[in-house]
C-alpha cells in the first residue's frame, strides 16, 4: 500500500499536462483516501488489506488447478 502511495506522490511530481493524466482506479483513490487523515480513512485501510488478502488468497487458489 505505501508503495502505491510512493508511486502516486511520485507521478503527481512530472511535469505532464494534467490532461495526459490517466485516471485513478478504484483501488488507487482508496489507498490515498487510506492514507490521509480524513475521519474512516482507518477502516478504508483496513478493508483494502482483507481486499488485497482475499484477491491472494483466490489467486493461490487458481495457481492449484494448473
């Protein structure tokens, strides 16, 4: 999650137009909204972990059947 958070800070420092800007993704706008201080940005966090752990869990299951 901080390396999404590294990877956005880090892109918002170019010097493109913002309209050659992709948009974020769904995932990408939670793990920012994860990070800030807004009130429930912890529980956005934490649902993203269990999102992220969940998405492993099922590819470690599809890794099985090959």
């Amino acid at each position: 999650m901080t390396v999404a958070l590294l990877g956005l800070s880090l892109s918002a420092c170019g010097s493109s137009s913002s309209s050659s800007r992709q948009p974020l993704t769904e995932h990408q706008r939670d793990s920012v909204i994860a990070g800030s201080t807004l009130p429930g940005a912890a529980t956005v966090g934490k649902a993203l972990e269990h999102q992220d752990d969940a998405t492993q869990r099922a590819a470690s299951l599809d890794s099985l059947t090959q």
